[in-house]
C-alpha cells in the first residue's frame, strides 16, 4: 500500500526521473517503515548504493570506493544500532532482534539489516531502470505493460517487466575478490 500510495504521488506530474522519485526511494522507505533503520532517505540511499558499488561493481578494486563502502557501512551500522532499542514488532529489525540466538546477536543483525539494505534499495532500484529502459527499447511492449498497468493487471505487468530483466539482468555474473 506504502509503494503504490508513494508512487502514485511521484506520478502525478508530467515527468518523473526515475531512480529519485521512485526506484530508490520507494524501496529506501520500505528499509526505514518496514525494516525499520531509520536513517535520512537521501543518505541511506547514497550508503546502499555506495555498499552495492562495492560488492558487485568495483571489478578494479579502486580504494576509493573501498573507503567509500566502508564509511557507508559504518553509519548504516550506527543507523541501526540507534533503531535497535525502539524498533517494535512490525518491523523486520525488531523482529530480528527478539528472535536472537547467534544469527541475530548485535553482529549479526548488522550484517543481516546491511545485506537487506543493499539488497532492497541499490538492486530493485537497478533493476527497475534497466527493465523501463529495456522495455523503451521495444515500443509495442512498453505500450502492452503500459495497458495492462493502466488496467491494473499486475500480473500482467510484472510479465513484461521480467522478461525485460532476461534482456537485461541486474547482475549478468557475479565475480569474488579472495585475498
């Protein structure tokens, strides 16, 4: 309901750049009502992506981004050790944290809440422009997705949006550094 409410609002004028109205942002939303990190939208959105850089981007190991990830790793990291004392029961951290054992003591909620900020906000945020423009490069499948989204036929929709995704996936190969 939060997605659709935001996007809706987003598209309401006559344009919309993608990624700042709606890619990024309706996922980092979701990572602060929903996982409950709370931390500034345009910063959690810059941390993620930094972090994503990092991980599946940075095939030169550049030590700027690797400085780069690392500080956006140590303020989402504050992020959340500053959500944990008040993060309730509707949220995926306050869950975490009641649920604890060795996968969620402070260290590993860390790395879990991390991986699922990275995960949510840079990635959906990819995925979703590299689906609009696969599509903006087939014009009668954008015009079908565009009727069967103004139908709302979402199933429909979402059809059309994964087999853009097959022309164009997020990560095409996963690559791992080893020391």
């Amino acid at each position: 309901a939060m997605a659709r409410a935001e996007a809706a609002a987003a598209l309401r004028g006559d344009s919309t750049d993608l990624p700042p109205a709606l890619s990024a942002r309706i996922p980092a939303l979701m990572v602060q009502r929903y996982f409950g990190v709370r931390m500034e939208t345009s910063q959690l959105i810059a941390d993620a992506t930094a972090m994503f850089h990092y991980l599946f981007a940075d095939l030169g190991a550049d030590p700027a981004v690797t400085a780069a990830a690392m500080a956006a790793k140590d303020r989402v990291n504050a992020a959340i050790d500053e959500s944990a004392p008040t993060a309730g029961p509707e949220t995926l951290l306050g869950r975490a944290i009641a649920t604890g054992g060795p996968a969620f003591d402070a260290d590993g909620v860390r790395a879990n809440m991390i991986g699922i900020v990275i995960g949510a906000i840079p990635t959906l945020s990819k995925a979703s422009c590299l689906a609009v423009d696969e599509l903006l490069r087939r014009p009668a499948e954008l015009a079908a997705a565009r009727a069967a989204a103004q139908q709302g036929d979402e199933a429909k929709v979402a059809g059309y949006i994964w087999e853009a995704l097959r022309f164009s996936p997020v990560n095409p190969m996963i690559y791992r550094r080893t020391p």
